[in-house]
C-alpha cells in the first residue's frame, strides 16, 4: 500500500514541493511542482501527474481513433480524426508494398466521406499523424450512429475495465465502437436500444466528473442496480482501449471512489 | 485630460461610490459558449465581456503556421451597441491595437510550444463597455484559455489603476478613464510574478508610477483569486481536495 494523494487544481497551482518526477501536464517551478492544466494532480510514487479535465484530442503513438475519409492524394488518404492535425494514412498500408498509383483504384477501398477506425503508428511535433489499418477490427465501419464527445470524456465512457460501456451495450443490446479521440460510433438492430445509448453516452459526457454516474446511467437503462459481475475481457476495440495501468485506469480509480464516497 | 468637476469627493469616495482601493464588482462565468472549446464571460462592473477560445486547431492559411509552435491568434472586438453612440462594427484602430497588446499579454502564460503547427483563436466581443474592457478581456481570456484545456504556466490576471485629483486610484471606470490624469493598464501572472501588460495613458511622476504599477498589481492579484474561483466552481463544485488510500 502506498498513499496517492490528489487533489484538484487549475493552472499556475503548486501541488507540491520536493523530489519529485513531473509527468503529465506538470512543470518544475524552483523546489516545487505546478499544475499547467485544469484536472486531478495525482503524487505518487514514480512522480507527478495531472489528468485534465478539458482539452482537444492530440494524438499519440498507439492511440486507436475514427476518423473521416476527406480527400486522397495519389500515395495517401488524409482523415480528419478530430485534432488539429490529420492523420494520413499510406496506400501502401492498404495494397501492401507492390501499390502502383496508376494500376490500383484508392477509392475502391475507401472513398471521401468513409469512415474508418485505424491506430497511429507513427506521430511526433515534426509530422502528422500516420495510421495504420493492418490489425484486427481496423478498417472502414459500415453502419451506426456518429457521436462526437470530447476526448477527455473517453476514459469515464469506458469505465473501469469497460464496465461502463459494458453496462450500456447490454441494456440496449448495442455495439459501441470508442475512438481515443471522442468520436463515437452506436450500432445496434433496434433504433430504440440506438437511441437510448446515446442518450446514456450523451448523459456520461455531460456529467463525466460527477460521483454516482454509474448508478445514474442504469437508473436511465432501467438496469437493476446490483453489483456487477467483475467483467470479462472482451476482446473488442473497446477493452485494447482500456488497458489497465494508463491513465484511464486512474481516473477511473478517482470516479470510482468519489461514487463509493457518495454512496455512504 | 482635462479634468471638469471632482471625481473624489471629500469623504474620498469616487463617482460610482468606491474607495480609491476599492474593486469594482467582478463575475466570472465559465463555459458560456457551448460551441467553443473553451469560454468565459465576464461582467467587471458595468463591462459586460464574453470570450471565446478554439483550438489548437489546423492553421488557415496555412503558410501562417510555425514549425515549432502554434499560433496565437486574438480578436478584441466592440458590439455597436456596446457603447453610448453606436460603433461602427468595423475594427477600428483602437480594436487592432488592443487585439495585438492581449495577444503579446497572454502568450507568455502560455505554452505553445507544446503544440506545433496548430493555432490557437481568443475572440473578445466587448457587450457593453465601461472603462477597462482590455483588463477585463484579458482576464476572461486567460481563463477560458484555462478552460479549453491548454497548457498555461500561470493564469494572467488583469486591472488598471490611474491618477484621478492627483490621487493614484485602482480599477478605472469609464468616466475616471475620460475625465482623469492617466490611465495604467496592466496584466500580471501572480504565481511567476511577471508583468506581461503595462500601458500608460497620461502624466506620472516616477514615485506616483511606482506607487500606481503596485496598485495595479495587488488589483490584479484580487482578480486572480475571482477566476480561480471561477474555474473551480466550474469543474470541481465546491468541493475542493480528495485523498484516498489506493492500493
């Protein structure tokens, strides 16, 4: 057991002095060590972090995302995945090495206006994103409803190890498909079970840093509000998403006990 | 400049009732533009302010983008009825200026560094007008730049101070702006102690300079506490520390 402290602070606000690492949205000020964005400052062991609470989606090595198809150069498509840089993604990626721009037809694959869910494989400050739809489950998505929420969202929408998106999925027998960088794809056979998960993903986004959202969002699905069974792992998009030991864990930590907490 | 008839009068109070110490009412709201990614309004005595921020965001046109960092880009900007007689909508020389001075007073508290190639938007729309809109612009920017989620060293905080019958005043409303012997706006980040702000419209003396510079700043210090409650309120409630054990 060790102790994690945390509080909440905004920018300019020292969340603590001494020997420690900065990680996350956390600069070295003299001795101590201050906050430069809006969130929850986490001290522990291996440093100093702060998990904000608002800003645009910037992307990062491995992140899985959905993006937009909105043009095509003749050796790559460019996808708008909601950040202020677009991501290309190679032909090359997609034919294999052997791709000659005059004999292969891009837009047979993906055409403008498709959307596609790809990983980044490559991005730093010098270069747009690159992506990737080489792996299990990437590619163009069919059908289902789009949903925009912001990118800090995500980790709450997902819930510890998926339980939230797990309970939303099974009471209204949907499918929902969680890109890193906020975009939301609902897919389901019944447009009511649709609708009312958008509601629930809608009602999660609003309320993202409330205790008790857990048992709301049931309350709305009309789950019995028992113990969850621990869940299994899943095996889709959504459960590589969460993976146990990133920041989302964490603040999922943080909501999880601000709801023991309320409950008390 | 020329000064008409007494702003203090002899119990030393001013036109609108306030000490020469005294701060007019300020009220932040965060998040009052839901399409923007960040946003304030404020209301600094009779100013009524609303900012909004977008970004980081692709730069148009995009040879304004930088290699190494993004772009700032800031809008003052006066409704025509946000004064006595209508304004032309028009930016004005005046609106140009302002936009550059906010622009040069929050980048230092910003890191732009951490974002290359983006840029950044901060549009001021002035609602209503009273003396001081530039302190009051600057400081709901730097909180709705706060709020939009971007990495910021410091919070700039803003207020003028002035001369008004020969006595250094702080926070300076429209009439102590016209009738009055000068003017001093100024932009502060409390934590690094950086004066990112100083203008000076009118005559000073050097110990009055001094001894207006401090008021301005200990003005812009109250402002900071104002839009850190602001923020909190907005994302935490009231609450304000949480501490478990985990394990």
């Amino acid at each position: 057991m060790h102790e994690v402290k945390r509080r909440y602070v905004i920018p300019g606000d020292k969340i603590v002095e001494g020997n420690f690492r900065p990680l996350m949205n956390v600069i070295r000020s003299g001795n101590a060590l201050v906050a430069t964005r809006i969130g929850i400052a986490e001290t522990g062991r291996d440093g100093v972090k702060v998990i904000p609470l608002s800003g645009v989606y910037i992307p990062r090595v491995n992140d899985l995302v959905i993006g937009k198809i909105i043009d095509h150069s003749s050796l790559s498509w460019e996808v708008d995945i909601n950040s202020c840089f677009s991501a290309h993604l190679p032909a090359q990626d997609v034919f294999g090495r052997d791709f000659s721009s005059a004999r292969d037809d891009m837009t047979k694959h993906f055409a403008i206006g498709d959307m596609i869910t790809a990983r980044i494989i490559a991005f730093d400050r010098t270069r747009d994103p690159m992506l990737t739809v080489q792996d299990r489950d990437l590619g163009k998505i069919p059908r289902g409803e789009l949903l925009r929420i912001s990118a800090t969202r995500v980790p709450r929408l997902i819930g510890k190890r998926g339980s939230m998106i797990q309970t939303i999925e099974q009471a209204t027998q949907t499918r929902v498909l969680i890109g890193q960088n906020g975009i939301v794809v609902v897919t389901g056979r019944l447009p009511e079970g649709v609708n009312l998960a958008v509601r629930a993903i809608r009602m999660v986004e609003e309320e993202a840093h409330t205790a008790n959202l857990t048992q709301r969002i049931k309350g709305l699905l009309n789950v019995p509000d028992t113990t969850t069974p621990p869940p299994q792992d899943r095996g889709s998009l959504v459960a590589e998403a969460s993976k146990p030991g990133e920041i989302e864990s964490t603040i999922d930590e943080v909501e999880e006990e601000l709801e023991v907490e309320g409950e008390k | 400049m020329t000064q008409t008839r007494n702003l203090i009068d002899e119990n030393g109070k001013r036109t609108d009732g306030r000490g020469v110490d005294g701060l007019r009412p300020v009220k932040i709201t965060v998040g009052s533009v839901k399409n923007a990614d960040g946003s304030a309004f404020i209301e600094f005595g009779k100013n009524k302010i609303l900012v909004a921020v977008y970004g980081p965001r692709e730069v148009h046109p995009k040879h304004m983008a930088l290699p190494d960092r993004c772009v700032l880009r800031c809008r003052y900007h006066m409704s025509p009825f946000s004064t006595d007689t209508r304004k032309n909508p028009a930016p004005s020389r005046r609106e140009v200026e302002i936009s550059k001075v906010m622009r040069e007073a929050l980048e230092p508290a910003l890191m732009l560094q951490d974002y290359p190639r983006a840029a950044i938007d901060v549009f001021v729309e002035v609602l209503q007008s009273d003396g001081g809109s530039r302190c009051a612009g600057i400081t709901a920017a730097s909180v709705a730049l706060a709020d939009a989620g971007i990495s910021m060293h410091d919070l700039v905080a803003s207020c003028a101070a002035g001369k008004v019958d020969d006595k250094i005043v702080l926070d300076i409303n429209d009439q102590e702006d016209k009738e009055g012997q000068a003017d001093m706006p100024v932009a502060y980040m409390p934590r690094l102690e950086q004066v990112t702000l100083l203008q000076l419209d009118g005559r000073l003396e050097p110990e009055q300079f001094n001894e207006c510079l401090e008021k301005a700043i200990d003005g812009s210090k109250m402002v900071y506490e104002i839009q850190k409650q602001a923020l909190m309120q907005k994302y935490f409630g009231n609450e304000t520390e949480l501490k478990e054990e985990v394990p």
